[in-house]
C-alpha cells in the first residue's frame, strides 16, 4: 500500500516562509510527476507546483516566484518551499503523486498566514 504524508504545516505571519514536505511510503516502484495543490473553504482544490522525475517544473501564476517546488528521487520525498507568504495563501495543502502509474494523494497540511 502506497502512502503519502504531508508535513510542515502551521501558522505563519504574512511575509514569512514555510516549507512543507511530503513523503512516499510503501511498496514503491516507479515515481513520476509530483505536485502540490491546496484548496480553500468553499473553493475547489487548485494546482500549486509540479515537478517530473527529471526536474522540470511548473506552477500556478499566483505562486510564481514565491514558491519553489523540489523532490529528493532516492527518498521519494517532494518538498515546497512557500516564501512570501499571503493571507490569501492560506489553505490545506495537498501532496499528490503519480507511483507506480497511479494517481495518489495525502491527507492534507494545514497552511495558515496571518496578516
């Protein structure tokens, strides 16, 4: 069974930085692209970041410049680094893998930015 666990989350002023990581666990084969999205009260859950096994990566207009996404292949571990930070940033942030060419996602990490 495949599991991912996200990790990082917390309360933080507007301005300031968190970084959030997220794990694979299980009986793990094959990795590919890895991401980040988040959702709000109400709102649909939204891309953040991507990243594939080689690298390259993407991400939301609204984060652009802000936010670095990065993984560690040899520990199946995606990290985001979130600097900058918003009121508007604030959501629960969910990891979300493509192991073993199927679709998984973590539980969740609550991201809070106060102004």
């Amino acid at each position: 069974q495949v599991q991912l666990v996200e990790s990082g989350g917390g309360l933080v002023q507007a301005g300031g930085s968190l970084r959030v990581s997220c794990a694979a666990s299980g009986s793990i084969f094959r990795v590919d692209v890895m991401g980040w999205y988040r959702q709000c009260p109400g709102k649909q859950r939204e891309l953040v970041a991507t990243i594939t096994r080689d690298g390259m990566t993407n991400y939301a207009d609204s984060v652009k410049g802000r936010f670095t996404i990065s993984r560690n292949n040899a520990k199946n571990i995606v990290y985001l680094q979130m600097n900058s930070l918003k009121p508007e940033d604030t959501a629960v942030y969910y990891c979300n893998g493509g192991i073993n060419r199927m679709n998984y996602w973590g539980q969740g990490t609550q991201v809070t930015v106060s102004s």
